[in-house]
C-alpha cells in the first residue's frame, strides 16, 4: 500500500501539474507530497519530474512511467473500492452447510424472507449430515448439534433443545412386541443408519433413569438387517414395519402424529442441547454473514421458528 500511495501521488502531480495541486487533492502537506516522490525517484534511480519556480513537467522517464501505470493505478482503485463495499453492506456469495433436518426444519421456512430482505446475499447450502471442515472447504458457516460443534468454533444457538425418539410402526410392535428398556433392543430389529462423516453405523444414545450415573448418557449397538444412510429412507422404513429407528423427534413427529409410528424408551431419552449455528471467528465477520446470524435470531425470537421446534419436544 505505500508503493501504491507514493504512485498515487506521482499520478496526482503529473496530472495537476502542480504539487500544492495535488497535495489538496491527497490531503496532505506540498513538502510531504514532494518527499514522497524524491524517495520514489531514489528507489527508481531516475528522475520523474522536471521541477521549475512556475510548474512541474515530466520527464521522459516520467512520461512512460504514467503511461504504463495509469491504466493499473485505475483498476487498483476500482478494486478496493469494491472491496470496501463489500466491508459496508452485505453482499456476496455466503456457503454454509447444515444437515437434512435443519434444512426441513429451519432453512427451507425462512430461505424466501431471508432472500428478500437481502437480496445482494447469494446462499450457497450444503445439505450433508457429515461433519465439514469449514475452512479446509472453503465455507462461511455450518449448522450441527452443539455436541459435535468443535470447541474453537464461534458458536450461536439456534432455538430450544432437542430429543431423540425410538420408533416403530403399530405393526412392527403388534408382531415382536414393544422393548420395556434399552437391553431388550438386542431381540428386536433396528434399521441402522450409517454416518456420511466417519462411515461408522451409529450407536444409539441413551440416558441412565436412576441411580449415580443418572442423566449420563451411553451407547448402545444395535442390530438389524437393514442399512441406510438416508434419514428419509430409514423413515419410510420403519413405516412399513421392517424396524425400528433411532431418530431426532423433529423428524418423526409428522408421521407421530399421523399415527404411523410410535415412540417407546422415551424415560430413556431425555432432551439435549439443540442446533448451533458456527463459524470460525469472531474476528471481522462478514456482513453477510452477520446478518444471517441475525435474521435467525430474529426468527427464534419471534417464534416462527420456535413454534416449529416445539412441536419435536414433550
């Protein structure tokens, strides 16, 4: 930037022709003016103008030194001018990436509100239930669960707490029974759910009802003869009585209410902390990105979303 604003300075005299010209227009001081361009000719190790008691002209050096670098000087302008915007109002393209649920649940309701209030901010989603390194992919923001938010991440809560659900179809429960507590799942079918992220079959979670490990929550492995990796699949799965699932209420809850499924082990499944929205600074965050943080803000506050989540809780 001092290479640039001593070539600034240059440009300014060649084109007043005057120092006291030029110093107002820069806002600084002729004798500061006249520094900075001997220090340009000392580093060029050649002469740029020709000093008189009425005016200043160029030499011939000077000459084709404009030339050449005023067409670069303008575009350079142009391009912090432009980037400067970018530091005052929210545009750009913003790519964030959330999972399945939070794209049913939260993006897909707010998307058109969002887009017309800002209509500079373009939205690049990635809906993916693995877990992304914003960074190393080039990514603004994400949406996980608080509990796989890594802890050097700037993080913001997005609504209330969330449970986890059983559930299985009447039929599946009419033909092999409902399971009383974790341990009977081992005679029972499970469909389950590989993770995009890691490729490992998750293990199902469950919170201890009563004693000194009460409310700590453990793993169970399940088994079953069906795999998916499609939380869509693994629902209409269990619909059609082949199993049960292990499954964020938010995403049964239609087909709960239809009477499609029905929730067992729910002493077992007490709520957690819900969705974060994260990313990974706090230094200098981008317009565009600050007023999406605000807009779901805004969103929870108001309820629109809060109603959506709260209908996924007891």
């Amino acid at each position: 930037m001092r290479d640039h604003y001593a070539l600034r300075a240059f440009r300014a005299i060649a084109e007043h022709g005057s120092f006291t010209r030029a110093a107002a227009t820069l806002d600084v001081t002729p004798s500061a003016l006249s520094q900075t361009v001997q220090q340009l000719e000392t580093q060029l190790g050649t002469r740029l103008l020709q000093r008189t008691t009425r005016r200043v002209g160029l030499t011939e050096a000077g000459q084709e030194m404009l030339q050449r670098i005023a067409p670069a000087l303008n575009e350079l302008d142009q391009a912090i001018d432009a980037i400067r915007q970018h530091a005052d109002r929210p545009r750009g393209t913003l790519r964030i990436t959330v999972p399945v649920v939070v794209s049913q649940t939260i993006i897909e309701p707010m998307l058109g509100e969002f887009m017309a209030r800002w209509p500079d901010v373009q939205l690049d989603i990635r809906v993916d239930n693995g877990f992304s390194d914003l960074v190393a992919e080039g990514l603004d923001a994400g949406i996980r669960l608080g509990e796989r938010v890594q802890r050097d991440m700037v993080a913001v809560p997005l609504g209330s707490a969330m449970r986890g659900v059983v559930v299985g179809s009447p039929a599946y429960f009419k033909r092999c029974g409902y399971p009383k507590t974790p341990k009977d799942l081992q005679n029972h079918q499970c469909i389950k759910y590989r993770m995009a992220s890691s490729g490992a079959i998750y293990r199902w979670e469950f919170a201890h009802r009563s004693g000194p490990k009460k409310g700590c929550w453990y793993e169970i492995a399940v088994d079953g003869s069906l795999t998916v990796n499609d939380i869509s699949l693994a629902l209409r799965a269990a619909e059609d009585g082949i199993g049960m699932i292990s499954i964020l209420e938010i995403s049964a809850r239609a087909a709960l209410d239809a009477g499609r499924l029905e929730s067992v082990l729910d002493p077992w499944l007490p709520p957690f902390e819900g969705f974060y929205l994260y990313y990974p600074s706090r230094f200098q965050v981008p317009p565009k990105l600050r007023v999406f943080i605000d807009f779901i803000r805004e969103w929870t506050q108001r309820g629109t979303m809060a109603s959506t989540l709260s209908r996924a809780l007891p």
